[in-house]
C-alpha cells in the first residue's frame, strides 16, 4: 500500500515489510517515520516491491530506505529494479541481519549506503542525509548536463569542446554535418586547423590566438567572414560569405586550472548587416542633410532656432552661425508667416508660399512646411524649399504654349523665325534675340528675324558661311549649343564692337540657327539654358513640320506623275503581251508586220505605227505595213523617207540604227517639213526603234501619239526591246521557210583570216582540211567530222591542241597513201562557241561546206530566198577581218523535202554521232578499215549496242529514200 500523505519534491520512499513476516524490519524502518531523522525531508511508504516501484513512478522520490527481506522479493532484488529504472536515484539498505557477503553484493549493485541494524542508531540519518545529498547532486548534475547538451547541440549555432592548447575533444552535430564529417575526423586537431575555417581568410590565425587567450582564463569574442558552401565535394559557394561570433569561454576546476575551452559560432550574418546599414544610414544621413537642397529650421515658440540644417547655405547664403544671430525665424522669412491657431488645430501647414532676399539681395520664392515637434527645445519645425527656379520655369512655359500655338498655323520658315523672335523675350527675359535660317543652295546661314533689343545691342545680323570662322557658323556644323558667359572671349567672334556681353547660340537642326543676348555678363543660369533649347527645339518642330508638308506636297507630285507613267506601263505591257502572243502565231513576216501595227493602233493607244525596209537602189524606206488612222498613208506619201534627207524619225533610226524620240512635233516646227505634216494630222510626239538582231537589221518600226511627251523612258525601253523582240520572230519565221523551201541562193567566200580555226589548222599541219556540213550540235558548242588530205591527221589533232577554239580533237580514221603517196584520213574537232554555223542559222542561212588550205580558205553558204542575200552577205563578212565574195549561184531542189533535213529530223543526237563516227572512221569502205568493234570502243559502248544503232540509222534512211520520195533527181543551175 502507499501512503495518501501530501510529500514535497525529493520526498524519501521508506518500504516497511508486513509485521507478520519481518516485525523486527517494520517495527525498525516504521520508527523512521515517527522519529523525524531528516530534516524538511517529507516520506512515503510501501509495504512491497512492487508498492515501492509504483510509489517510484507517480512520486517525485529524492532516496528509498529498504530492509533486505520483503514479502515479495529482497532488498536486492528491489535495488536492482530501481536501478534500471531510476538510475540516479540513491537507495540505502538497512537488513536486519547483515554480514560481508550482503554488503559486497549489495556494493556490487550500486547500493548508495549500506546501514545494517546494529549501525541504525547511530548511522542511519547520516546515511539517509548522505544519500538525500548524493541524490541531489546527481540530480543538480544530470540537469546542467541537459542544460549543457541543449546549448551545445543547439542546431543555431556550430559548438566544440577543446583541451586548453586547442585541440577538439567534442564537436556538435550542426559543426560536424556543415563539414560532412564524423566525431572521429575532428577528434585530437586543433581547431584553427580543421575545415570548418580553411575558407576564412586569415580566420586560422584570429581563432589560434583567441585560443590562446581563452587559455589564461579570459573569455573571448571575434568576428569571422566565412563563405557559405554546399557541403559537397567541391566545397562550391552558393552565396554571399556570413558572418559568424565566435565565443571562447575557459573552463576550469576546483582549483582555477583551465581544463578545456567551450567554443561557440553563432551566425550573426543579419546583426552585422543591421549594424553596417545603421552605420550607413547615419552617413547617408549626415551626407543628406549638409547637401540637400531643402533646408531645415527648428525654433522655439518664441521663434528663437534651436537647430539650423548645415545646408542653408544653399537657399540663404548665410553659414548657420549667421542664421543663428538673427534670433528669430521672423528675419528670415517674415512676419506672420502663417496662423498659429490653425496649426494647432491641423498639427501640419505644408506649401506656404513666400518670399525671402539671401545674403547676396537676391529674392527667392519658397515653399515652406511647418509643424509641431517636440526634439529637444524645439517645438516648431520649418521646411523649406527653393521653387524660384520652377515658379520661373512656370511662366516661362506658359509663355512658350502659346508660342507653340502660333507655331502650328505657320506656314513658312521665314514666319516661324518672326514668331519664335518675337516671343522670345516673355520666354527668356533677355534682350535680345534673333534666327539665322540655312540656305541650301549657297551653303551660307541668312539672317531672317531680330528682335529690336538686338538690333540696339548688335546692329543687323550679317551672313555666315556653315564653317568654324563664326560662332553661328561652328555651331550649326557642329550640331550642339554654345553659351558664353562673356561673348567677347569667344575665339570665333564676328564683332568685337558688339554691345552683347552673354550670348547663346541653339542649332535649329539641319534649318539653321536661334541666338539670344544679354547686356550683362554670366546672364545665362541653367534655367535660361534649358528655355531657350526648348524655344528653339519648339522651332526645329515647326520647321520640320513645314518643310515635311512642303516635301508631302512634292511627293503627292510625283506619286501622281508615277501613278500616269505606270498606268502609261501597263497600257504598254499590255500591248506588248498581245503582240507577243500574235508573233507566236504568225506564219510569215507580213503577218508579223501586220500584227505589230494593229497591237499598238487599237483601242486608241497609239495614233499611227509602220513598218519600212530599206530599198537599197534608191537609199530609201519603203513602207511595208501601218495601221492607225487612215490619214497614216496619206503622211507617208507626203514625207521624205530618204535616208539622204535623214529628218524624218523614221529615216533617222534606219540612217544610224539607233532609237529616235522626238518628244513634241512643234519644236523646230519651220525646220523640218516633216513636223508641220504629222501637227496636221494631230501627230504630237513620234519614237522609231530599229529592228535588229545579232547585229542584221530588218527595218524599223515607227510609232506616232496624239499627245506631247507621250514616250517616256520606259516606253522607249519598252518599244526598242519590242524591235529586238519583232527582228527576232522575223528570223524565226525566215529560218523556218528556208528549211521548206525547193531553191536557195548558194554563196561562196574566200577567207583570208589568220583568226578562223580552219584556216589555223590547215597552215600549222600544211594540209587541205574540209568538211561538207555535217554538224552536231551540244551545249557548250559543236563537233564536226573534217577530212584531212595531204597530211596525217594526228598533225591536225597536235595544232589543234594549242587553240582555245578547240575544246577536244581526236583522230577518227588514218587514210592510207594514195598513188601520189599523199597522206590523208578524218578528224573529229569539238569547238567551242561561238561557231560561223551557229551565228550564220540564227540568220537562217546553211552553213554548207569549208575547205581550208594554208593559202586560203572557203566558205559556201546557202541562202533561203525569204533571207535577204546581201543581209547574209554582210553576216558572213561582219565574221572574218579579210574575206571576199567568190561566187553567188541559185540552187533548185526538185524533191518536196530535202533528204538530209528529213534524216536529220529522225536520228537521235547518239545514233548520228554514232553513224558518223562510223562512216569517217572507215567501217562502210570495202575492206573495212575499221572494224565494228573498234568503232564501239572508240565510243565506249558495247558492239550489240553499235550495231544495233547501225541498223536503224540505215532502217531510216532507206525508208526516207524508197518510201516517202523516191530516188532524188537533184540538178544545179547557177552563174559564177
């Protein structure tokens, strides 16, 4: 059972056994309770083990007196328990027999005081005193241990333990996880030499001597920067370096030994940083307050100052001693300067405006805050600020709106320079002013507006060129403004007579310049400065304006002029299409002719157009087609079409081939005949291009409008690519007429020129080389198969190595040596472009054959008769530097289409290179002296692959022959 009685803490727990089974024990221990042997020490009972382990549990117990023998377990037994539960909590046992066996098991236990009975009386209250104390102590100790664990372990803060010389004995979790170590990493190193102050700077150094000042007994502080890192590795910073307070506190024993120091970091990152911005704060403070513009007076309600701002200077001019002998705020700033009783009522009266003179005589205009305070004497604050400068920017600006608003309805610069002038004065409160405006064509400035203050100070303005000789001048090139306290130190000044002492001069962009002027000296504060680039930047505006609306006026001008010439170009284009589809379309020449002219007459586009050739008997055009209106014939037969006479447009252009435009017939109207004949027939401007191709004229095309100026550039553009464009489609047709005619006119020419490819070769090899048209056309140019007599023809193929005409010549066949013992054989020569065939078939005119010797060389051509003969005459001619015409003869064909243009027309370009290889490299002579194979290599195909195109190459020249025209009967008439 447990006692009900009320114990304090530290109470004693007595276990008193039944008297049935121990009387001697109970009636013993129960003595304890009555006889009082200690002290202020209240007790509690249990008759059991169990009763004692309970009683243990719910009450705070300071010591436990029990007897060895209980009803349900022993003294031991008991101790036992107790120490496994309560550790600290002392026990004494007092058996009532005891002996050294007892006592030495019960040492062995962790008994506190062993008392056996014969010892209770005198021992007892000693022992229980003794163990009540140890108790205490135990407890006292394991509390400050706990105290000490919180506050080492303190995850805030990094702690160690050290021995006096420093080295570590413990170390907290937070110190060892900020280096990712273990108690076993630290243990025994000093601490200045371990990681967690290797980042520090000289932090090794500052901790080493705080610990061996802490060793003397001293506590020490220091400070220390350390970089955060992450903990890994690499140690990397991840953020600005903290601070830490380090606390070495010594710790000693009984004697006052230092046995080990107690060092604590704490991360005071955040004081420090209050600490810095505090003492910043009050230097910003102090800095503020001696420069800024705003001054500050404090008084006392008689108006006596008790503080003066260091900076009233700024407003006042006096130094605060001098404001302080003024005594009242009244001679500062005036009597009656607001109401008292309304500031007792409000607690604040701001913006009170009112006029002060500084200690130059200068007025100012303040605005003044005042309010009730309570800092030292003082009981009335003042603040006050200068707004001189702004209540003068204020009218200033006031003054340039409405300049500003006349600005914008001038409409001339010379107005905008009147204006500007003219309000200069109310802007800036100077004398004088005046404008120079920029004159582009003369590079010189003009002076255009001034006001009569300058005219009194300076006189007339006079002009300056845009250089540095003059201040304006300088100032304009330069682009910047220039203000001078005193005018006359300029270096640049144009009159030293000048009664101007304070100038400026502001650039009015790329317009000219605005200048301003004071009879007085240093007249220019940064407030004038800023007004007058603001009253002249408002001019720039304006004259920008004017000049932008005068260039929108001219460009409206000409976007109006683009939009008729690009109406006119279309109208243009449009004709040009239509025409291009009717030359696409027309079969013959006259249908050519006739198009063109009713393209550009239709729909009212042109007046009248024309076409003429030249008539070479009489030096004259003949007109072929017009179309228009039907006083067009009646013009041509009125005019001169002489090219002698050479006045008429058209004559003109077939005179010199070149474009003539005659813009307006009524120019030189009594000059020329022709013009009074088109005015009267309402012809008004005239364009004639001629129609030429690669240098083969085949007229000229003329072109009349009801209107002057009608032909502008691009329509001249336009109708001289038309003439190349009609030339070109006249060829087409030619050529094409020439492959359908049955007769052509045959020319042959002796060639003289060193130049020409056959005529080099035939004289470098010393052979006669010729070949009879069979060409074979490629991109780059053509090949053609040439015989070679009285020379072997690798001697043709090693000359033609050395010209760039020649791409690539290879030997086609070796001719045995005929009964002269003349060698011989044939030659394949790749030549580059351009080639007389190409040039001459573009004309349609046949290449026919060449014969090269090393005296001279021919060349027979044949002419369709829709080509003009003596045209083909001057194409051949224009190619050579020395040629001449040998003979001209007319060949008829009597089948209805030639052998060879229908052959040409079916072979593919490989079966004719390999048909030709074949025939000049011998495979058709009788012995072959070429095999069939060698020919296959020679082209590198397959011999099924020759042969196979050998076939059908003669499949279709017999069809041709037997088939569609029979055996040809060709005869040849023709004159020498």
């Amino acid at each position: 059972m447990v006692s009900e009685r009320t114990v304090d803490d530290a109470s004693l727990l007595v276990v008193t056994p039944d008297e049935s089974a121990t009387p001697a024990d109970a009636e013993s221990l129960s003595s304890v309770l009555e006889s009082g042997l200690v002290d202020g020490v209240g007790a509690i009972t249990a008759s059991t083990a169990d009763a004692a382990l309970e009683a243990l549990e719910a009450n705070p117990v300071g010591c436990v007196l029990t007897p060895q023998l209980l009803s349900d377990a022993s003294g031991l037994d008991l101790l036992e328990r107790i120490r496994d539960r309560e550790p600290d909590c002392p026990v004494v046992l007092a058996p009532e027999d005891g002996d050294e066996r007892l006592a030495s098991e019960a040492i062995a236990a962790g008994v506190t005081e062993y008392v056996p009975r014969d010892r209770r009386d005198e021992d007892l209250a000693v022992a229980l005193e003794r163990a009540i104390e140890t108790g205490q102590e135990r407890r006292d100790r394991r509390e400050r241990a706990r105290q000490f664990d919180a506050i080492f372990d303190d995850p805030e803060a990094y702690s160690w333990v050290t021995a006096p010389d420093g080295r570590v004995r413990r170390a907290s979790e937070s110190a060892l996880e900020a280096i990712d170590a273990t108690v076993d990493d630290v243990t025994d190193r000093p601490l200045s030499a371990s990681p967690w102050w290797e980042r520090t700077g000289d932090g090794r150094e500052v901790l080493r001597d705080a610990v061996e000042q802490a060793a003397t007994g001293e506590v020490v502080r220091r400070e220390v920067t350390q970089p955060r890192f992450d903990g890994d590795d690499n140690g990397d910073e991840v953020s600005d370096p903290h601070t830490l307070e380090v606390t070495i506190r010594p710790v000693s024993d009984g004697s006052g030994t230092v046995v080990s120091l107690l060092v604590r970091a704490i991360d005071v990152t955040e004081r420090a940083q209050l600490e810095r911005e505090l003492r910043e704060s009050e230097a910003l403070h102090r800095v503020t307050l001696n420069n800024m513009t705003d001054t500050v007076l404090i008084t006392n309600d008689a108006g006596e100052f008790t503080y003066v701002c260091p900076n009233v200077h700024f407003i006042f001019g006096y130094s605060d001693d001098e404001i302080h002998e003024m005594g009242s705020i009244e001679e500062l700033l005036g009597p009656e300067l607001f109401d008292r009783d309304e500031l007792e009522e409000a607690g604040v009266l701001t913006n009170i405006e009112c006029t002060a003179t500084d200690n130059a005589g200068r007025e100012h205009t303040l605005l003044v805050n005042v309010r009730e305070v309570s800092i030292q004497d003082g009981t009335l604050l003042y603040s006050c600020r200068d707004i001189t400068k702004r209540k003068r920017r204020e009218e200033a600006l006031t003054a340039l709106h409405r300049t500003t608003r006349e600005l914008l309805y001038a409409e001339t610069e010379r107005e905008i320079a009147d204006i500007v002038v003219g309000d200069a004065a109310d802007v800036l409160d100077l004398e004088g002013s005046g404008a120079y405006l920029f004159d582009t064509d003369e590079n010189v400035l003009r002076p255009v507006a001034s006001s009569p203050g300058l005219k009194r100070l300076h006189g007339p303005l006079s002009e300056h060129l845009a250089t540095d000789d003059s201040i304006s001048g300088r100032v304009f090139v330069e682009g910047e403004p220039r203000f001078f306290a005193d005018i006359r130190e300029a270096d640049a000044l144009s009159s030293p007579t000048t009664a101007i002492r304070s100038g400026g001069f502001v650039p009015l962009g790329d317009h000219g310049v605005f200048l301003v002027g004071s009879s007085e000296v240093d007249a220019f504060d940064d407030v004038a400065r800023e007004l007058a680039a603001l009253l002249a930047a408002t001019a720039e505006a304006a004259l920008d304006r004017v000049e932008r609306d005068r260039t929108l006026r001219e460009r409206d001008r000409e976007l109006k002029q683009q939009n008729r010439q690009l109406t006119r170009l279309n109208q243009v284009n449009e004709i040009i299409r239509e025409i291009d589809a009717a030359l696409v379309q027309a079969e013959t020449r006259a249908e050519i002719e006739t198009a063109v002219c009713g393209r550009l007459t239709s729909a009212d586009r042109f007046s009248f157009a024309w076409i003429g050739t030249m008539d070479a008997a009489d030096n004259r055009l003949e007109p072929n087609t017009h179309g228009g209106t039907g006083r067009g014939q009646d013009y041509l037969d009125s005019v001169s079409l002489s090219l002698a006479d050479g006045s008429e447009p058209a004559a003109r252009t077939a005179a010199d081939r070149e474009v003539t435009v005659v813009s307006n017939v009524v120019d030189r109207l009594r000059d020329e005949p022709w013009r009074s004949e088109a005015l009267s027939r309402e012809y008004q401007s005239v364009t004639s291009v001629p129609l030429g191709y690669d240098e083969f004229t085949y007229g000229v095309l003329t072109v009349y409008a009801d209107q002057p100026d009608a032909f502008d550039e691009v329509t001249q553009t336009v109708l001289a690519e038309l003439g190349e464009t009609i030339a070109s489609a006249i060829a087409a047709v030619e050529r094409k007429q020439a492959l359908l005619t049955d007769s052509r006119t045959r020319l042959e020419f002796d060639v003289y020129d060193d130049g020409f490819v056959f005529s080099r070769l035939a004289r470098t090899a010393d052979c006669v080389l010729s070949f009879d048209g069979g060409i074979r056309l490629h991109e780059d140019g053509a090949a053609v198969f040439a015989t070679v007599e009285n020379a072997p023809p690798g001697a043709v193929v090693d000359a033609a190595t050395d010209l760039v005409a020649v791409e690539d010549a290879q030997v086609i066949s070796d001719g045995e040596s005929d009964t002269n013992g003349d060698e011989g054989g044939t030659v394949l020569l790749e030549l580059s472009s351009p080639f007389l065939a190409l040039q001459l078939a573009d004309h349609g005119v046949v290449l026919h054959s060449v014969e090269a010797t090393p005296e001279r060389t021919r060349v027979v051509v044949d002419v369709p008769p829709t080509v003009d003969a003596k045209g083909s005459i001057d194409v051949v001619s224009n190619g050579f530097s020395d040629v001449e015409l040998h003979a001209k003869r007319t060949i008829d064909r009597t089948t209805a289409r030639d052998l060879r243009a229908a052959l040409l027309e079916r072979l593919t370009d490989r079966q004719l290179e390999v048909v030709q290889l074949a025939y000049y490299g011998g495979y058709f002579e009788s012995p072959r002296e070429r095999s069939g194979e060698a020919v296959a290599d020679t082209l590198g195909i397959s011999s099924a692959a020759f042969y196979r195109h050998i076939r059908i190459v003669q499949r279709k020249l017999f069809t041709i022959l037997f088939d569609e025209i029979g055996v040809p009967a060709n005869t040849a008439r023709g004159v020498e």
